[in-house]
C-alpha cells in the first residue's frame, strides 16, 4: 500500500460527502428522505440564463478551450452586477477573475499568499473547507468565535488584543453560514483597519447576499479595501446555478495576478456557453429576486414550525438560505439525536458541530425544499415528537 501524502493526514473527507450516501441508502419508494440539511436551491434559473446556454451550445465556435480570465462579456456583466448591488466600482480588465465556483477560489487563495507555517483565522462556526484547504496548504489554522451572546458577530476587541503576527489571511462570510448573520457596515470597515494594520489579507465570501437580506453588501465598498482585501462570490445559491460551478474572485489588479497564475495551472477555461448565460443570469432584475426570496420567506415559515416542534430556539434575524437553531437542553448529543429523527422520520437535518466547536448545540435546516416536502417533515416530527415524549412519560412513571 503506497502511503498517501501527510498534507491530507488531517483532512477529513467532507461530511456531506459522506453523509448524503448514507442518507440515500435509506430512500425506499414507500417513503422518500426529505433531506433539509445541503444547500442546493432546488428552483431552476431565469429563463432567459436558460435561453442563452441553449443559443451558446448551439454555435459551433463555443466549445473550445477559453481564456482563463473569463470571456470579457462576463467580467463586465459582473462588474455591472457589482455597481447596481453592491456601490462598488470594479475594473472588468485587472480587477475580476471568473473561476469554476468559489469553493475552488479559496484553494487558489491559500496557495497564492499562504506560506507553510503562516497562520490563517477561520471562523468557528463556519465552512468546513476553511480549515481543510488551511491544512492542505500547510498552514496553521487558527480559529476565532464567533460569539453567541454577540449575534454571532466577531468579537473584533479581542482580535485586536491578540498576537496577530504571523496571520497571514482572515476568512470572513456575509452573510454568514451556518448563522445567517450579516456584517454591519463599521465592522468590515473596522476588519479593514485591522488587516492593514497587521499586515494580513482577509476574504469575504460572499454567496448568500442576494438570498432573505434586505442589505447585501461587498467589502469593497468599503473605501481603500482592495489594499488588503478580496471578495469571493458566486452564482450558486443567489441564481439557482449551484451545479453550474460559475463564481469569481474580485479585488486589486496584483491580486488577482497572483490567483490566476495558480488558477491557470489547475484547469483550462470555463465552458464559453455557461459564460455567456451567466451574463444573462448577472442581468436578473429587482423583480425576479423578489419572486426567488418570497419563495424562501414562505418555506422559512414552515422551517420556523419544524424548529418549533423540535423545541429548538432561534433568531428571526437570519439571511441567506438556512435557519440556525439551538437545539433543547434536554438533548446531550446533538449528533446523535439528528441520528434518531433520520431514521425515526427519514427527514435529514445537519449537525451543527460539523462547523466546528462553536455549532454542538446547534442545528441547521435548509431552505432548499419546496413547501410540500417541509410540510411533510412537520408532520413526520410531529410524530416522532409524540411518539418521544410517550416513551419518556412512560420511563419516568415506571
């Protein structure tokens, strides 16, 4: 047997990766697993995205290898996107990267400006693949709370009163997965001061803003930001085009020198059809989100009913597209009793410990399932909740 690598030695493989097929294998057509725990918007693109990939795939030119920057239709149409949501100028030519999703920019990010040894903060909760690309870089991953007597928000105080010297890259994500929780204006300008002052680049990955929140926001339309800032986002959770795999990076000219020549690298362009009806998809307008988010507020309501039944608690002051919930004092291990619903009800709900340390109490529903399939759900923990409560009646009577 050939010793695989020591740089995976403290990667796990991703939860979902292994979860969802233990999930799957309980699917029977007697009853379906209604799974409430991925977020993969379940709802098709505007049609006219739809149009344009069929016009593109149809034109004989379009199936070569592309430009690794992008064609310049796309890095304008995210610029565009940029000025009318976020107030935020961005040069098309030097100043945007289009990449394949942006779970693969925060690899490029990492081995672009993280040496073996330098520090990277990820958040706690928060992604997963913080950490694991950290580790595969040969990084030290250093974790900061984020704090549930503060809303979840970073205590920005205590970062200033510790050793930030060898921290190299901050992650940041507004709004935030798994809590929903959105940034404040003064907090990325004060995030900003403090990357400046300690020399270090923070990351704001930003694929939730478009999804229940009033205010997106980009930190680059906070002024000077791009001195040490970047900006991940996508078109995954905000335009329906999760398997799409369309996202960017955006930030200084010198910035985005250093990721392309790792991206350049790692694959060969992206396929022009799926380009060109991304442009289309950037040029959605106020009217189609409304309708994507009235659809998502209805579905959170009956999220909110499930929580409810569980005897969960959580904050109504939540974007994108889950709803975080602290599970019931009375249940010790959270993982285990997410287990027992599984195979009680066949509806699958995620841990909240699979974000780090910070999320053991917690729980994550998505909003990625028609109203059909929550109400479903409802009652299916409905019953199990019934059929709990009897069985504990009857422990403490005997």
């Amino acid at each position: 047997m050939i010793k695989t690598a020591k740089r995976i030695e403290h990667v796990d493989e991703y939860y979902f990766s292994k979860k969802l097929a233990e999930v799957r294998a309980l699917d029977t057509p007697e009853q379906r697993v209604i799974n409430l725990g991925i977020g993969s918007p379940d709802q098709a693109p505007s049609q006219n995205t739809l149009d344009a990939l069929v016009a593109a795939a149809n034109n004989p030119v379009n199936h070569g290898y592309q430009s690794y920057k992008g064609i310049p239709a796309l890095r304008k149409a995210i610029a565009e996107f940029y000025e009318e949501t976020y107030h935020a100028i961005l040069d098309p030519e030097s100043e945007i990267l289009p990449l394949m999703g942006s779970k693969e920019g925060i690899m490029h990010i990492a081995m672009a400006f993280v040496n073996e040894g330098e520090e990277i903060l990820v958040p706690n909760p928060g992604y997963p693949t913080y950490s694991s690309v950290a580790s595969l870089v040969g990084a030290r991953v250093r974790y900061y709370d984020l704090r549930e007597d503060l809303g979840w928000r970073i205590d920005i105080e205590a970062l200033k009163q510790s050793d930030l010297s060898k921290v190299k890259l901050m992650w940041i994500n507004s709004p935030h997965m798994p809590t929903g929780t959105r940034a404040l204006h003064y907090e990325l300008s004060q995030l900003i001061d403090l990357a400046r002052a300690n020399d270090f680049l923070v990351v704001n990955d930003n694929p939730y803003s478009m999804i229940l929140n009033d205010h997106p926001e980009s930190i680059l339309s906070i002024e000077d930001a791009r001195d040490v800032a970047l900006e991940l986002n996508s078109l995954s959770k905000s335009h329906n085009m999760a398997g799409w795999r369309i996202g960017w990076v955006t930030g200084k000219r010198e910035y985005i020198d250093a990721i392309l020549k790792v991206k350049s690298n790692m694959d060969s362009g992206m396929f022009a059809p799926v380009q060109h009806a991304a442009v289309q998809a950037l040029a959605n307008k106020t009217e189609w989100f409304n309708v994507l988010n009235s659809v998502y507020a209805e579905r959170r309501m009956v999220a909110h009913n499930i929580l409810s039944e569980l005897e969960a608690t959580w904050s109504a002051n939540q974007s994108g597209l889950f709803v975080w919930a602290k599970a019931p004092e009375y249940v010790h291990d959270v993982e285990q009793w997410i287990d027992e619903i599984l195979y009680a009800t066949k509806v699958f709900i995620t841990p909240g410990f699979i974000f780090g340390d910070a999320g053991k109490r917690f729980i994550r529903i998505s909003l990625c399932a028609p109203v059909d399939s929550l109400t479903e759900a409802l009652t299916r923990i409905q019953r199990f909740m019934k059929v709990s409560k009897m069985i504990s009646q009857e422990t403490i009577t005997v």
